[in-house]
C-alpha cells in the first residue's frame, strides 16, 4: 500500500475498525438517500478536503484514487448535471470530467484512465465529456 492512500484511508476512516480512534470522513445525514444509496453502493465513502469542500472517494489498487463531487459537495440532485469524477495518481496527476448527472460519474469513475501513463508521465487535464476522455486516453 502507498503512504499517500494510507493517509486518504486514515483521514476517511474507511480502514477504520469501530473504536480505532482513526478520524472518520463527514456526515452523510443530510445526504439524499439516492445518493448515499449509490455511493455505498458503488465503494465510495465521504471525504473532507478541506475549506469545506467534500467528495466521494474511492481508492483503487494501482495506487490511484476517483473523487466524486457536486460543486464540492457530497450532496446534490442526481438527475442534474453538476457532478464532476476524476481519477487521481499517487504522485500526482488527474483526468477529471465535469457537468455530468451522477450516473455518469459513476461511470465516469470505473472507465476513466489512470492518470499515470505507462512511461511514468503524468496526465494533467479536464474533459467536457467521458468521451472525448477515453478517445484522448483510452
């Protein structure tokens, strides 16, 4: 495991067994249950990041992580089209894609290349749709 994913996991409390004293991610009560729903569903726990932004995170084993957001929020209406994804390296770099509904981010999380190419370089760069990500990465 990579120290900067031990951190997230540490800062998130998603490692974090009942009593470990671990920090725990923010409160999801006010969260639509919709959402909530398709978070959990999908493996992904609440984050701070600080100067209350929030996001969804969700770490992968190749040492990357997707962050899902809207407008910096956890919260937000599903159907609207105001939620960004992006994946994140360890050491830097994001492919991120904005204005989608949470279904698509969703998606946009599982599909979205890792941001750390094979030669080591780093992607840096936003996308105004999944498809033109994977047609610029893919």
């Amino acid at each position: 495991m990579s120290e900067l994913a031990d951190d997230l996991d540490h800062w998130t409390g998603s490692k974090a067994a009942p009593g470990a004293g671990l920090r725990t991610g923010p409160r999801t009560d006010g969260v639509r249950m919709a959402v909530r729903t398709a978070m959990a569903g999908a493996g992904f726990t609440p984050m701070d990041l600080g100067d209350g932004c929030r996001a969804w995170y969700r770490r992968s084993d190749d040492g990357t992580h997707a962050l899902i957001s809207h407008n910096n929020a956890l919260d937000g209406d599903p159907a609207v089209k105001d939620w960004i994804v992006g994946q994140y390296g360890e050491r830097g770099g994001f492919v991120e894609v904005g204005g989608l509904p949470l279904s698509r981010a969703l998606e946009g999380a599982d599909v979205l290349p890792s941001p750390v190419r094979p030669d080591g370089s780093l992607v840096e760069a936003l996308y105004p749709s999944l498809q033109q990500a994977l047609d610029d990465l893919g």
